[in-house]
C-alpha cells in the first residue's frame, strides 16, 4: 500500500508529556503552554489504511501532506538612499501611527519569512530572537523578509520614521523561507508554534501556497497526467487550508487565562486591475484560512493621502486593508528600498495590532487575542479611501492606530 509524508496537528493536552516524542515533532511545552491547548506538529509517513486509523484519533486536530509556499513577491524593488529628511514615511502617517500614545513597548512580534539583516543599523537595540526553519542558517540573503520588519518596528534614523511600532524591543525572527523565497508548509506550522511558546502577541507573515507550483512538480517531475495532478495538489491545498484553520483557532484560544496569539497574513499579489477591472483573485492561504486576519494593499496619489485607491494587484476579499504602494523600508547590507506589494500591507497591520496590543496590556496586562483582533479590524476606518470603492476590495478599510 502506497505511503506518503504527511504532517499532523494534535492537540496533545492530553498527552503525557513526560514521555519523550520521537521523530520530527515540535510541541509547546513551556508551563503557560501546558495550562490549557497544548497544539503539536509530527511528521509522519502514513498510507491510506493509516490515515484512516488517525482520523478517528480525538487527540488528532487536522492532517495534510506538506505543501510548497513562497513569499508573496512584491511587484517592484527600487534600492533608495537613506532619508535624511524628519517626519514620517506615508504609511505611518495615513494609519495614524505617528499621532498614537502607543509604540509597540512591551509588545513581542513575530515575523515569519526570510530572516532578517540583525546588523542594520534599523534594528540597534531589539532583542531579536532568531530561529532557521530552512537549513541555510540564520540572516536574510532575500531582502523581503528584512523590509517587513523594518515596517513593523524598525527604529526612527535621524528623525525620520518609517515602522508603525518602533518601540517594540523583542521581535522573533522565523526564517521560513531561503534565499529564494521558497519554503515548505511543515516549516510555517513549525514556526507557528515556536513563535506560540515564544509568547508572540502577533505572527505576521508574508507568504502565500505555490499551487501551480505544485501541479508543475508532479507533471514534470513525477510524469502524472495533467488532471492526476491537479487533483491530487487541490487536495492537498484543502487539506493545508484546513489544518491552517485549526492552528488559528488554536492559536487565538490557547488558554481563557493567559494571552493567545493573533495571526496576520498577506492577501497576495495576483490580482490585475490594470490590465482588467474585474481581473480580481480571491484572497490566497495562508490568509484565506478562518482565523487569520487578511490584509490587502492600498496606494496614494499623494498628500494628505485621503483618496486612497486599493493597489491594482491585491486580491479581494481581504478582512482589512494598509498601505502597500511605495513603502520605505530596510534592507540588507545596511541599505532601504520602496516596495510594493501586499506584503508591505501586511507589517503595517502587524505593527498597528502592537499598538492596540501595548493599549490592552496596559489596561488589562494581558492580550486576549479576540479583543485585539476585534480592535484591529472594527477600529479600520473607510473614510480616507476614494469615492467609489469596492468595499470587497478593502475589508473594513484601513487599520488605524490607537489614539488614546
């Protein structure tokens, strides 16, 4: 009987957790972790008379074969100088970062992508905590995954802004994607849980399923009909799709007690307004699965940025919407460069859900990740796009920060 890899979400709270697990197996196991929903990630082969046993597993939250993802690319890159000039990049000033009480302090994020150049001047001061899920070893030799966090808490060079959460000092770095910006969906869950035991408030991640990509491999490398593959790659991106819903709902309602965990992801790039108005994709997993908050792209014709118009290659659908046109950020090597792409949108969104975060940490000490999902998205305002927008085009409208 044929086997297959195959990765599976359990929910081990009612796991001996004194016995030690074999194989490739990543479970929280701080004390927090242990008061409540315990999720776990194993890697196992299995076949079909297997996956029928497991199913019928309470402890067994959701199964899926491990599926390719790649960064959600920008659509351009163009390397800049350094402001020399005071103020704010446009981002930060339209979501009403710059005017909030509120810098992030206290507040750990989680970037999930292609690492991070620690040594850029941007960074001095974060205690970044690293971790490779790839193999390559720690640092970004992309540049995409540098850029998003230079957006979520980059810090303020020479009187010129350009993070929405600059007073964040610990951020965990997950590179889950090498140089290429490719990956794997077992490397995303892994690092979804480490970013969990870490105590992340918020995971934001930038990445989005290679489905043709995986239809291509089993065409090209496994010589399988063209329909063969496409229905054995939509199974297994339902499946992905299904799995992502549970670790998010996992994720946010670990423990009434203590905090849970908001998860932020790139609606995508695919779509092509400028070629067709109606040419629209919908959002693309991981954003698309329940749970995760989607964010879409929005562009500027310029000061006071209050006609803003949605980017034409955001995919529609998304829950909420931020700048994602022109965005000044750090890159590698010591440098900065304007990207443009959904995945600009998202540490924009990242770093204002830190804002609300250090609000309900100061009034509550703890963040209870469905009132700060409530407050991220409800508190996104319609009133600066352009007239004639489509609302499915931009989800409650754009993320505002707190202000009192």
């Amino acid at each position: 009987m044929k086997t297959g890899q195959y990765i599976i979400l359990r929910d081990a709270s009612r796991v001996d957790l004194s016995e030690p697990f074999s194989g490739r197996s990543l479970t929280l196991q701080s004390p927090r972790a242990l008061e409540g929903s315990v999720p776990r990630i194993d890697i196992e082969s299995l076949d079909k008379r297997d996956l029928v046993e497991l199913r019928r597993d309470p402890e067994v939250v959701s199964i899926a074969p491990p599926m390719p993802v790649m960064l959600v690319k920008p659509t351009t890159s163009e390397q800049v100088e350094a402001r020399n000039e005071t103020g704010a990049t446009w981002g930060v000033t339209a979501t009403s970062a710059v005017n909030s009480p509120y810098t992030g302090q206290g507040v750990t994020v989680a970037v999930l992508d292609t690492g991070i150049d620690s040594s850029h001047e941007a960074f001095q001061g974060v205690e970044l905590i690293q971790q490779d899920f790839t193999g390559e070893g720690n640092g970004d030799g992309n540049g995409h995954g540098t850029h998003c966090a230079g957006t979520i808490f980059g810090r303020v060079i020479n009187g010129f802004r350009f993070s929405v959460a600059p007073g964040i000092q610990r951020a965990l770095i997950g590179k889950v994607l090498d140089s290429q910006g490719r990956g794997s969906t077992e490397q995303i869950y892994r690092a979804i849980l480490w970013a969990l035991d870490q105590g992340a408030h918020i995971v934001s991640m930038s990445i989005g399923f290679d489905f043709p990509g995986l239809v291509q491999y089993y065409v090209k490398q496994l010589n399988y009909p063209e329909d063969l593959a496409t229905s054995i790659a939509l199974e297994g991106y339902r499946a992905n799709v299904r799995l992502f819903d549970k670790l998010a709902a996992l994720a946010s309602a670990r423990n009434p007690l203590f905090q849970g965990t908001v998860l932020i992801a790139a609606a995508g790039n695919e779509s092509k307004r400028n070629i067709n108005p109606n040419y629209e994709l919908n959002v693309a997993p991981p954003a698309a699965a329940d749970g995760i908050v989607s964010v879409g792209a929005l562009k500027t014709a310029g000061e006071p940025h209050k006609a803003l118009t949605v980017a034409d290659f955001s995919n529609t659908g998304p829950n909420v919407s931020a700048p994602g046109v022109d965005i000044y950020s750090a890159w590698p090597g010591g440098g900065y460069r304007n990207l443009n792409g959904t995945s600009m949108a998202t540490p924009h969104v990242a770093g204002i859900a830190a804002l609300w975060a250090e609000k309900l940490l100061t009034s509550t000490r703890r963040v209870n990740a469905i009132q700060l999902t409530a407050q991220v998205i409800g508190q996104a305002k319609q009133d600066r796009l352009a007239t004639g927008f489509d609302p499915l085009d931009v989800g409650a409208g754009l993320v505002q920060a707190p202000l009192e």
